[in-house]
C-alpha cells in the first residue's frame, strides 16, 4: 500500500467514525449548524443539506467546530477534567512552552526524516509539517502518538503545549482538515 492510499484509507476510516458519533449521539443538527457557521454558509432548511451524506470536510469541521463551542460553554475546568479522563494527568504547575523541545528538534536528534517520522507513527507527512509549523493542532490522539515515540507526554513538546495552553496559531476554523 502506497503512502497515499494509507492516507486515503485513514481518511476513510476517520470519516466513518465521524459520522457513526454523529448518528449515533444524535446531535446532526447541532454540528450541520456548526459546520455552516465555520463555513460562513447560512442555513437553509429547504436544502435538506445532511452533514453525514455530504462533503466529508464538513462533518470533521462541523464536530471540532461544536466541540470548540462546547468548550467554550463548560469553560477550562471542565474542558481539563474531560481531557484527564481521556488522556490522564495534566501536569501539575505550570508549563512554559518556551523551555521545551519542539517537535521538529526531537524527530531531527532521532534521525527521521519527516516522511520516515510520519510512516513509523502511522500519520501523513502533511499533519507532521503542520503540527511542526504550528498551523493547526492535531487531534489529541496524535499529539499523544507523536509525543509517545520520543518518550514523552504532549505537554512536553513545545507545539503541543502551545495547543494545550491555547496559545495555537489557528484562529480560523475554516481551515479545519483531518490530520490524517
């Protein structure tokens, strides 16, 4: 299997699973409506426009952009016990972004190309550059994978603690893709 129909099968896969949360939480309404607000479209009922029958971009865009509003809504305490369930422990203290490595000077001091790196934690080369440059975050899932095969927890990787912390780059949630 090329390095591009990995891509497409994961693309695939996080499609499925996309829209099976979608059906099965019973909340289309609520992210069609987030993904036309992070689109900029107005909402048009006569449409009959399904988020899960349409445009794969826009059930992704549609979750992340609900989950940010959810987010919002419960505020950061609630925003991090939700992530310690998931992921576990945040650090306890305070991190600062400035004094960590960054994810590109890990991959570097290992050896790995950014191709090898991408191929070895099973992501695209694409969501590797970007979460390098910092354009856009990864989901948590690769923030943890990436930071895993250095030995690490995301916190401890400059570019991830800037997401973490909320310190990202990305404002504009229309540039939203799946990162793998």
């Amino acid at each position: 299997m090329t390095e591009g129909e990995h891509e497409r099968a994961a693309d695939e896969d996080q499609l499925r699973r996309d829209k099976e949360f979608i059906q099965t939480r019973d909340i289309e309404a609520e992210v069609e409506a987030a993904a036309y607000n992070a689109i900029g479209a107005a909402i048009d009922p006569a449409t009959g426009w399904d988020v899960t029958e349409e445009v794969a971009d826009w059930a992704s865009i549609g979750l992340r952009r609900h989950l940010r509003d959810l987010m919002y809504h419960l505020g950061r305490d609630e925003v991090d016990r939700a992530y310690e369930i998931v992921f576990g422990s945040l650090p306890s203290g305070s991190v600062n972004p400035k004094q960590l490595p960054t994810l590109s000077k890990l991959r570097e001091s290992r050896g790995f190309s950014m191709r090898e790196f991408a191929r070895r934690t099973g992501s695209s080369t694409r969501a590797l550059q970007d979460a390098e440059s910092g354009v856009r975050a990864p989901r948590a899932e690769t923030m943890h994978k990436y930071a895993k095969a250095f030995g690490r927890h995301p916190w401890e990787v400059q570019e991830f603690a800037r997401w973490l912390l909320g310190e990202g780059k990305q404002e504009d949630e229309q540039k939203e893709e799946p990162d793998e």
